[in-house]
C-alpha cells in the first residue's frame, strides 16, 4: 500500500493517452571517429605549428632515418589530414577541420553509410519507444489531438528534420555496439515511413502539501528526455487536455448523502465540505491514519481515482484480507461510475473490473451500472467501452442501465453486498480545479448495508430486462436480472 507515496506528494489519479506515432526508414551518412597512430598524431601537430615544415626539418625533430621518415610522410599523408607543397608540409582543410583549435587534439572522422529506423511521435516530433497496447486498453485510452496537423500530414518532412534534431538521442538508443558517443551525423540521403501505432503517454497527478496544497501533473519523466524542451509541444496539449477534466457540479450533495450513509465519517475527521479533500489527503499521506476507526472499522481512507495503486490496491488486496471474496453472502461485486468523461479510460484501469471479479466475485463477478439519460448514445458509450465484441470479453461481467440523476454524479460507489463497500466523492480541487476524488472502503456491516440499499433503490427503477445491457456468456438477461434482484435483496419483503 505505500508503493503510491513518493517523495513529491500522493499520487492521486494516472491519466493515459495515445498519440499517433510512425516509423521511418532513414538512409543516412554518419562520420565515425577514427584512430590516429601516435606518431602520425604529432606529425600532424607539428605541422599545424610549424606550417611549411620541410620533412628533413620533421626527420629530425623526431630524430628518424631516412626511411623511417619515408613511412611517417606516408601515413601522414594517407590520413589526408596533411597536403605537401613543394616539399613544405601543411595542413589540408580536412586537417584544419580535424584539429581542436582549443585543445589541439585530432578529431578524424570517416564517413559510413547507415539504414536505420526510428520512430516519432507526431505531436512533438521526437523519439519514443514502440508500445503495444492490448485490445482492452486501445478501446479505451484517449487518443489525444495533434497540436499541428499539416506538420503530421507532412511527416517525411518533419521527420527529417526531427532525425538531425534528435540524432544523439536517438543514437544513445542504439547501445555502444556500433556508435559511439562522438559518432555525429553527416547525411540524410532518404526517409520513408513504414508503420504506424499508438504511442502511450501516463502522466501522474500528484497531490502536495503545502501551504496553499496544490493538484499538478507530473511532466518530469517526459520533459527530462532528450534535448532541452524537446517535448514542449507534446506537454502543452497535454496540459491542456488535463486542465478540461471538470468535476460533477453536484459534489456537495454527494458528501450529505455520504453523510447520511455512514454516520458523517468525513465530519468526524475535520471535514466541512467537498472542497476540503486536503484534510483527507493529510490523514492519507500518513499510512499509520490510514485505517479507520470506530463504527467505520475495518476500512481505509482512501484518496485518488481506480487508477492508482493504492485504490487499486484497496480493491485487490485489502477486501482479501477482510474476507471480502470468503464471505457466506454470494453476490457480485456492483459498480456505479461517477458521471466524469476521465474516469475509466487510463492503462491501470483496464483491467481492474475483471481482476477484481476475480478476486472478489469468481462465481458471480461484476455488475456495471451505467448511468444512462438519453437510451440510445449513452447505452452504445458505454457498451463501446466496455461491452464485450466478437474477439473480446466484457470488462464488466454484466451491465444494468440505471438512470443518471437518480444518485450524485460525482458519486462513485463499488459494493460487494453482505462484504464490504468503497465510496469516492469527485470534487474539485480548490485551485486547480482538478477533480480530486476521496473517500474510504469499509467493511462495517452497518455502512456496507446502507450503501448496497441504495444502490438496490437505484437498480429496482431499472427499465426491467431492456436495461440489461449486456450479460456473461450464455447468460440470458432473465437470469442476469433475477441474480442482481437477489443479490440487492430487491423484491424480498
């Protein structure tokens, strides 16, 4: 459980995002260090110093025999570092290029031709490493917008530039086996692309204490690669896709209704209001006031969305060791999302439905109350998401269509009746804006009970088998609704 706080605060949600990537094929020239013999090396030193040096005159300050020297003017020659002018010795315009002129230290190069690939992201251009999402996380990671689209429509263009921008980089990629550090680049001859993919971006929000408290995403990862501000594009149009995640409006109904669920948890711990998850957060942050106590215990505060390890972790882990998946009450595990465009579309999330079916509910795993409004655009939303298709299971093992305002919308609820049940609040952050859920998981009986009649109360006002949206396999939506009714206690007098 500690495996989420850093140094730099709690890490309250990890937002995943793909950004159209290609792969190019680049013919180019590159110039590789050569060595340099010693004494060739000082020959060419001693002519940079005394330019028009006859050879007897360089025979003798290296005190060589005749055809001793013979072979030195030879090599020397060879290297084209040194041109000879009726019997005078100078340096040749490769040589000047060669010679430090702060050092005084050869610098030879020999051009190689190279094919090589490299792939770039098309919002900012630079090198990222191929990534391979599976089915269930490509369906729901956002795709983010490009911040230049004729420079991505022109990519062969971009993508010049972009290798001679990028080459140390990308040469740095490409291990010592064949390009050393001072390898440089000569030469772009041609460039094609021969693929495309999405690349992954996760970007950690964190949350810090301080005064005043503050939400930030964490770009440190990303601006640390590569050249200097190489990424800025890249980490502007995230910034700004981060900055339009809003909260639901009716957060403050939320937490009274919370309060009326759980004997005012949130009040006894210093809490006014929705706004004042930084209370919340310091209790968090400490693992020792992590667990509740009282008439909530055995629970947890919580901060943070599913995304992140520690709800995650709360979800897995701790409804274990409470015998959340032993107990005698066979149930499925009943999730309600809160109203958000964010919530459920990063990596992390993607396959935590069916890893806690598994752990919590093998017999009768999950349950997804979609809020729907409208039936038709907000049934296909959550069915394209989440649905099963012909190559690819259901994230959530069943899914009932319940109407949208019928609870909070900032209100998210996960609940194993007769076990154990995990509420969050989605509200804003005061400065940022940034929604910042908080909350707890619970096995006291009493809240547990509470909690799951209200989602009953919810799933009873479902439209019948029509709100089944889809079930497990082989399971027709009679069967599924009559499991849901018994396990909500729904219909018992």
């Amino acid at each position: 459980m500690a495996s989420d706080l850093r140094h730099d605060g709690i890490e309250i949600d990890t937002v995943s995002f793909v950004v159209r990537a290609q792969k190019f094929r680049v013919a180019a020239m590159v110039m590789k260090r050569t060595p340099v013999p010693v004494a060739t090396e000082f020959a060419t030193r001693l002519v940079h110093l005394v330019q028009g040096i006859r050879l007897e005159e360089m025979a003798g300050f290296f005190d060589l025999e005749p055809a001793e020297s013979k072979v030195l003017l030879e090599d020397v020659l060879s290297t084209g570092l040194v041109t000879e002018r009726n019997g005078q010795l100078v340096l040749s315009q490769r040589g000047h290029e060669a010679l430090s002129p702060l050092t005084d230290t050869l610098e030879l190069f020999e051009v190689e031709d190279i094919t090589t690939t490299i792939s770039l992201d098309l919002a900012a251009f630079a090198p990222v490493d191929e990534t391979n999402l599976n089915a269930r996380e490509a369906r729901i990671v956002e795709e983010l917008k490009l911040p230049d689209r004729e420079k991505a429509a022109s990519a062969i263009a971009a993508a010049r530039d972009a290798f001679e921008l990028h080459f140390q980089e990308w040469r740095s990629g490409q291990g010592r086996r064949w390009l050393d550090e001072d390898t440089r680049l000569h030469s772009i001859e041609d460039i094609q692309v021969v693929g495309t993919f999405p690349s992954v971006f996760q970007i950690p929000v964190r949350w810090r204490a301080g005064d005043p408290p503050a939400i930030e995403p964490d770009f440190s990862e990303l601006s640390q690669r590569g050249r200097s501000g190489s990424r800025n594009s890249l980490i502007a149009e995230l910034s700004t896709r981060l900055n339009a995640f809003a909260a639901p409006q009716d957060h403050d109904r939320a937490f009274e209704l919370l309060a009326e669920l759980d004997n005012g948890l949130f009040r006894r711990d210093g809490m006014r209001s929705s706004r004042e998850q930084h209370h919340w957060a310091a209790l968090f942050e400490k693992p020792e006031q992590r667990p509740l106590q009282g008439f909530a215990a055995p629970g947890l505060r919580l901060a943070g969305t599913t995304s992140t390890a520690a709800v995650r972790s709360a979800l897995l882990d701790w409804t274990q060791s409470v015998g959340g998946a032993s107990t005698a009450t066979r149930a499925p595990v009943f999730w309600l999302p809160p109203r958000s465009a964010s919530w459920g579309r990063s990596v992390p999330f993607a396959n935590l439905a069916s890893a806690l079916s598994t752990a919590n509910a093998p017999d009768d795993g999950t349950v997804l109350l979609a809020r729907t409004q409208d039936g038709g655009s907000d049934q296909k939303f959550w069915s394209k998401l989440y649905g099963p298709t012909s190559k690819l299971s259901a994230s959530f093992d069943r899914c009932l269509a319940v109407a949208a305002t019928d609870l909070p919308d900032a209100l998210e609820i996960i609940v194993k009746p007769g076990s154990w049940a995990m509420a969050l609040i989605h509200a804003p952050e005061s400065a940022s804006g940034y929604p910042f859920p908080f909350g707890y998981i619970t096995a006291s009986r009493d809240i547990v009970d509470r909690i799951a009649h209200r989602i009953a109360e919810l799933a009873s006002r479902a439209d019948g088998t029509k709100a089944v949206l889809w079930t497990r396999t082989g399971e027709d939506p009679h069967k599924a609704l009559a499991m849901m009714d018994e396990a909500l206690g729904i219909g018992v007098a």
